[in-house]
C-alpha cells in the first residue's frame, strides 16, 4: 500500500490497531490527542502509553504544564501535543504492543502499554530523491443549529413577561438598544473559514550493501478556520545512517529527527464562545471600539494570541558487535530534549475597559531532556530440537523537566513593546522550577521455540524510580508466556488442510507503574505572591515517604488464525489486568492545613475486555488486488474493592462494583409547568448530589465515559495503477452534550440551541428563580444533558494513479504518481453537539480535502 498523507503521527494509527483508542481535544492545528491502550487501567497515575522511537523514549505529554505554565491563557489549540513534532513522513513502522508479557521488556514505562515507532532508513542502491508534495484545505463540518433572530427575541419577551418585569436598556441592551431586524451568522463569521495546508517533502536515499543513507526535509504549513493570520508550520529533518564492518562483526546506526515549530493561535476556542452570542449581538460600538455589552466579544479573542515556539531533538546510536556466533553484544544510547517557549499577549484593545485598563503578557519556558543508555547480550543456541535465546541487559535514564522561566507582566506603554517583559512597568509573577527523573532497570529474558511449534518464553526485571522514597524506589516484576502453533502439527494439516496458520498464546505478567509526580514522598514550599522585595514562603505539600510501586497483573488468551493460504486472518484477543496498591491523592482533614497527600490506596481495579481482527484478500490477480481489515474494541472496567471508600473524598465519584470514570447525576423526570423536575433516589424528600449508593444522595452513575466498543474497517482496492484505499471508524459511547456547555437558562441574554423551544422549560430573567435555579442546579446535572455519542465516520479516503512507466522513462523519472485524498467527510450519528468527538461545543475535526503529487528521481 502506498503511503499516505496524514498531519498527525497519531492520525495514521486511528481506527487501525486493536486496543489503541485516539481522539482529538479540538480541531486546531497542534492540539492534543487523547490516547489509550485497552482502557484506563488505574485511577489516578496515568493512562499514557510509552512511545519509543528508534529505541529513544519520547514524552507524549503536554510539556506546557510544567511549573505554573497552566495559567489558563492557552490558545485555541489547548495543551500542545509532543507528538506533533514528529514528522508521519519520517515514519518506516508502528507497532503497538498491549499484554504483559510484550510489554515487560520496557518495564514499568509500559505499563500502559508501548508503541514502537520506527524511522525510515536507507536502502542499497543508488541514490535516489524523494519528492512528496500536497496542498488542500480543511473547513468545520457541521455546527449546533440555534435560535434565529426572531425566535430569540420571542425567548427573551416570554422571559420578562414570565417574571413581570420590565425590558430596559441596562438589563435588555439586546431588546431595547441592538437591531432587532438584522442577524448575524456567528458560526460562519468566527469559525466558518477555510484552513489551508500545505506540505513539501525531499528525501535523499542510498547506499551500498554495508552503509545505507537517508536525508529528508519536510516543510508543513497549516492555517486555522478562524479570522486572522492565526497557523501552525513545521520544519523537520531526519538523518539515518548505518554501516557495518567488513568482517560483519561490528553495525553501527545512528539517527537524528530534529524538529522546529511555531504555532500562532487566537485566545481560546472561538467555537465555545460564538455560539452564545445572541443573534443581533453588535461587536462595535458606535464610536467603533469593541462592544463589551453582556458578552464575551470574540474580536478580542483575535485580538489576542497565544505564540507558540518548540524545538525537538530526538538522537539515538546503536552500536552491534558479534562476540562469538550467536552470542551478540548491542549498546544503545538516545537523547531527546523538547523545548517550548511561550508567549501570551493581551494587548489593551483587547480587553474589556469596563473591568481592566492594563494590557498583560506572560512568557514562558519549558523543555525536557532525557538520556538513555541500554546496554544488552543477547545468545542464540540450538538446544534439543529447540532454539533458546537468552537475553539480558539493563537500563539506566535521566529526564530533566525545566522551567527556566514563567512572568506575567502587565503595564506597557505601547502594545508594540509586548514581546517582551522588560517593557513592562509591573511585573506580578514570577517563576522556575527544576525536577528530574531518573530511573533504572535490570532484566534477564528467556525464549525457546521447539519444533518450532512450542513456545515459550520467561521474563524477571527489578525496576528502581526516584519517584519513591529511599526504602521504596525499587520493585521485582516478570512475566510468562507459551504459545502452540497446532498447525504445525503433522495431524492438524492432515485434519485441516484449509487452515494455513494457527497459534494459541497466553500469557501473565506483573508490571509496576511511576505515573505520578516527582518529588511527591517530600515536603515542599510555595510562595503566594512574588514581589521585588521578596515573599514569604508557606508549606505546600506533607510529606510521605512510605508509599510505593502500583502494580497491574495481566492475563492475555489469544488465538490467531489463517485460512485459504492466509487470504483470511483472523485473531481473538481477551485480556485482562487487575491493579491494586493505587497511587493517588489520598484527602487528608483540613485540620492538618493540606488538602491531601500522595499515598497508596487498596483499591483494586479490573480491567477486562476482547479485541477481534479480520483481515481478507478478497480478490487477487495480476491487475486486481482488494484487501480489506476489520478490528472491534470492548474493554470494561469496574472497581473490584475500596475499603473505607465511604469514608474518603472519592465517595462522590466510585462505585464498587461498577466502572470508573463515571458520569454521575439525577434522574431527569421531566418538566412540570416550565419547571426542571428530577427524582428523589433516596426517598428522604429532599435532593442532595451525594451518590445514592455511597452517601445515600440523589446521583446515581448515568454512563461511563469509557467507549463501550470502538474499532475500524478498511478497504484497500488497487486496479493496475489505480488505487483507493477508505477507512471507516466507529465508536459506541456516550458524552456530554451541547446544553452542559451552556450554564444559562432560557430567557437569560444568551443564545440557546434551537431545540430548547420545544422542551417546555419555562423563560426566565430572574437570577435565582425557581425556573433558574431547576434548570441550572437540577437540569443541567441530570441524564437529560448527556447523549448517544456513537459514531460512524469516514477518517480517510484516498485515490492515487501511478504514471505509465513509459511515461516516466521518457521523462528520466523513476516513478510518479498523484493522489486525492480526504478526511472526515462523512460522520453518521445521533450525538447532541457539534461533534461526537470532540465533544460539547469545541471545534471539531475538520473535514479536509488535499491533492499532491509523489516521484522519485
């Protein structure tokens, strides 16, 4: 299959691999993506899977949430992805590994999982250069229907009339000042434009049969749908370069990715602002200033910027040495730093007169620097009728989480001197911090296949974090696995001539996790407020030096079967993982003067579920060749024990015996004479939002926010020089929709979904009614606000022709080929929002279309 086009390393695994669950925050260029392996598998020390490139560890998580870099001033795009400076055109192969046993050579880094992400490496021959070049442009697919003008204008009359009371220009600026005769499309005007993206790759490759080359270049620019020169651009190079020895002995690969980005977005998500703006709403006064009238104006969102600025350094050598035949000394060793630097500006026309004269800034910077050092044997032997292979090595690795600096700064005479603090005449914060992670890991592994058919394989590691305190920081774990390929068996290809492949696995292993924060078993110190005169200083956190290792224990069952000559594979996969010893926040009594403390907790959460993958030639001849691949997810959790739940702050959110990351609320029972009604659970006659079956409240578990199955269906069909390739990806769950982003009730001076007519909830103007107070406190925290988010949606469809080789001989061109390509162009749901996605009312996933064009010189 030729390769495809996608903006987002990430985009490439959506809907393809088992277990692997993706989605996207927002539709901005550079936002983050959501990312699970088989569901969460503790409550509170992270879900993230491990990344390893090239045999590098890279860190998927945000970095701009480092020190207080969280100051609620992120751009559209939210928290950046990491992941975004890695360049999908660089990328050779990706493999996701999932059960224990896969993941105990990594340790407790995988305990949520690991993807193996390959480069793109050199080949022999001579050289040859790569070009790949598309452009296209994305725009938003669908947005929330809401009220007209005149239905609007009849929403707000009902309302005063509801509460006798009198439209004026102060409370009613929308009825009694603004036109009521003419509307304006928000949608349209805000978010309704066209996000234009191009890309530009050059790739130089080559080699003889000992060394191999590759140099590549990727330029990417991607725009927004918003008003404004907001965008995102690229730049990435990748090197790889291997050689071996003339005796064959000794293999050197050493590869670098570097990355540079600058993503310019406005202040916030405009999609969650312009959606409430009533329709007659005006964004300039009179005197042309902007009009702060009962609304967030989104101008000043455009008026404002969130400038964005990373570098991204990912290195790795791996040097090969054969001792003595099929003994193998390897030593690998990787570097990665990313660093951000940030800039927040709030000039003063952007900011509403009413409430603040000066114009703000912030600046910050982050980065991460890790280092990695693996040395491994590894000894290959025939024993019996049985290949051993023995390995055993070690690892040894250092992070670095800095912030050198976060300011925010207000007070500058020009707008124009922004761009940097010393501008300022106040500078009102001030900040740096310095963590660091280390961690180190020895293992020994076993494997031996006799007859090639029986398998078997051991795996004991002791992994050390400095995540815990001296007597705590180490902990043993391991795993076993065996397998039987019964097609190997002489009676079986006898029995069964039609099967050309089956194997049955199992396996069960024990991995630790560290997801937690560093530091967390010491007490630390925070200061309030900073001044040139300096600032006092308060306790922060309470020590604990006592908690350690979570541990999950895995159990995978797995068949994996082919028929026909392999034209049809089929695997079935149920695993399961029990995590005990929980690293959370335990609450602490507000006596002690902290909130809570980082403990170990006996709860015990179960993980289960079954993935199933279909994969068919359909057809396959000398001009025809259609394959297609099917994959389903359902996973389940649900908290097995808690004692002493009752007693803990986590009373309000679980349920033994039921899932966690739980939606919980009221029972919606309808309306009564325009009033939110919800039912009693508890039949003490009052309503509390306790949880009914843990504080004796009113709440009750509504869903979880858990997908209950999610998967993907492709087809590939390649005629001659002629293909297509189309992907499908489903989901079934359920989210919150569009009304719990909108905490108004009818009447208020704000826009509501066109919907909310026809659901007989009484208008009203008065803050603090009884219809407000329903609607606000009863409502909008029930079952009615959340809805069937499944989806069916068409990801990716491609077609591409590969030129006559005629054609390309006559021009000197080794190959050329064009292609279409589209995504997201078609979702099927019933969801109650914008997108079943994203969720509520964020800019969703664009729907975008390119064209380019891929040859080789």
């Amino acid at each position: 299959m030729r390769r495809q086009p996608v903006s987002n390393l990430l985009q490439a695994l959506e809907g393809k691999a088992p277990g692997l669950f993706i989605s996207q925050s927002n539709g901005s260029p550079g936002s983050q993506m959501n990312i699970s392996i088989r569901g969460q598998l503790s409550i509170a020390s992270g879900k993230l899977p491990l990344f390893i490139i090239d045999g590098v560890p890279f860190v998927e998580a945000p970095i701009n949430t480092i020190g207080n870099s969280t100051y609620g001033e992120q751009g559209a795009a939210g928290l950046i992805d990491p992941m975004n400076s890695i360049n999908p055109a660089d990328i050779e192969s990706i493999s996701v590994l999932k059960d224990g046993d896969a993941t105990a050579i990594y340790g407790s880094r995988g305990a949520n999982g690991v993807i193996l992400i390959t480069t793109r490496k050199g080949k022999a021959g001579v050289t040859r250069f790569d070009l790949n070049a598309y452009t296209g442009g994305g725009k938003v697919a669908r947005t929330e229907p809401m009220l007209n003008l005149q239905q609007y204008l009849a929403m707000r009359n009902t309302a005063f009339a509801n509460d006798n009371a009198t439209p004026t220009l102060s409370n009613a600026p929308d009825l009694k000042l603004w036109d009521t005769t003419s509307s304006t499309d928000f949608n349209k005007k805000f978010i309704g434009g066209t996000a234009e993206q191009t890309e530009l790759t050059g790739a130089f490759s080559g080699g003889s049969d000992r060394m191999h080359y590759l140099f590549s270049n990727t330029y990417r620019h991607e725009g927004t749908v918003y008003p404004g020169s907001f965008g995102y651009k690229r730049f990435a190079s990748h090197l790889s370069v291997d050689n071996t020895s003339l005796n064959g002995k000794f293999t050197i690969t050493a590869t670098a990715l570097y990355t540079k980005e600058s993503n310019n977005q406005s202040m916030g998500d405009l999609a969650t602002i312009v959606y409430k703006l009533p329709p007659n709403y005006p964004l300039y006064n009179a005197d042309g200033s902007l009009n702060w009238t009962g609304a967030n104006n989104p101008l000043s969102n455009l008026l404002r910027s969130s400038q964005i600025r990373s570098d991204n350094l990912l290195a790795n050598t791996t040097l090969r040495y054969a001792i003595i035949p099929g003994l193998n000394a390897k030593v690998s060793m990787g570097y990665n730093k990313i660093n951000q630097v940030i800039t927040v500006l709030n000039p003063r026309k952007s900011i509403n007169p009413n409430t603040n004269t000066q114009s703000s800034a912030s600046y910050s910077s982050n980065y991460v620097e890790s280092y990695i050092v693996e040395p491994q044997l590894d000894y290959t032997s025939m024993v019996g009728k049985g290949r051993l292979t023995a390995t055993a090595g070690g690892t040894w690795q250092q992070s670095g989480f800095v912030q050198p600096y976060y300011v925010i700064a207000t007070g500058f005479s020009n707008d124009d001197l922004m761009s940097s603090w010393i501008a300022a005449s106040n500078i009102i914060y001030k900040s740096s911090g310095y963590t660091a992670y280390r961690y180190a890991s020895a293992f020994a592994r076993i494997n031996y296949a006799w007859k090639d058919r029986y398998l078997f394989n051991a795996t004991g590691r002791r992994d050390g974090s400095s995540r815990f305190g001296p007597d705590r920081q180490w902990g043993n774990f391991g795993s076993l696995g065996a397998g039987w390929i019964f097609t190997g068996e002489p009676w079986m290809q006898k029995m069964a001539p039609w099967l050309s492949y089956g194997k049955l696995r199992a396996s069960y292993g024990t991995i630790g996790n560290d997801q937690i924060n560093d530091y967390g078993y010491l007490s630390t110190y925070a200061s309030s407020s900073y001044s040139y005169g300096g600032a006092g200083i308060y306790p922060a956190r309470i020590a604990n030096p006592n908690y350690g290792w979570e541990t999950s224990r895995k159990t995978d069952l797995a068949l994996e079967t082919g028929f026909l000559k392999d034209r049809i594979l089929f695997n079935a996969t149920w695993f399961k993982s029990r995590t005990g010893n929980q690293l959370v926040n335990s609450p602490l009594s507000s006596q002690t003067g902290f909130a809570s403390f980082q403990a170990n907790l006996p709860a015990l959460l179960e993980t289960t579920g079954w993935e199933f993958e279909l994969k068919t030639t359909n057809i396959k001849s000398s001009d025809l060749l259609w394959t297609s691949s099917f994959n389903v997810t359902m996973p389940r959790n649900k908290l097995i024990s808690f004692p002493g739940l009752s007693n803990t702050a986590y009373a309000y959110v679980y349920i033994v015996g039921r899932p966690i990351n739980n939606y919980n609320g009221y029972q919606f029972t309808g309306v009564e004479n325009g009033i939110a009604t919800v039912a009693d659970l508890s039949k003490d006659g009052t309503i509390s939002q306790g949880l009914q079956e843990t504080l004796k409240g009113d709440f009750y578990m509504i869903a979880t926010s858990n997908p209950k199955y999610y998967g993907g269906l492709s087809n590939s069909v390649q005629y001659k020089k002629l293909q297509l390739d189309i992907l499908f990806q489903f989901v079934k769950q359920v989210r919150p929709g569009f009304r719990q982003a909108n905490p108004n009730a009818p009447g208020a001076m704000v826009n509501q979904d066109e919907h909310i007519l026809s659901d007989g909830f009484k208008p009203t103007v008065t803050a603090g009614s009884t219809a407000s107070n329903a609607y606000l406190n009863y409502y909008l925290v029930s079952d009615a606000v959340y809805s069937d988010a499944s989806f069916i949606r068409l990801k990716n469809i491609s077609l591409s022709y590969e030129l006559p080789a005629a054609w390309m001989k006559a021009a000197s061109i080794r190959s050329a080929s064009f292609f279409v390509r589209g995504q997201n162009l078609l979702t099927i749901t019933n969801y109650f929002g914008i997108d079943p996605e994203t969720g509520s009312a964020a800019l969703p996933p664009l729907r975008q279309i390119i064209a380019g064009i891929h040859c080789s010189l």
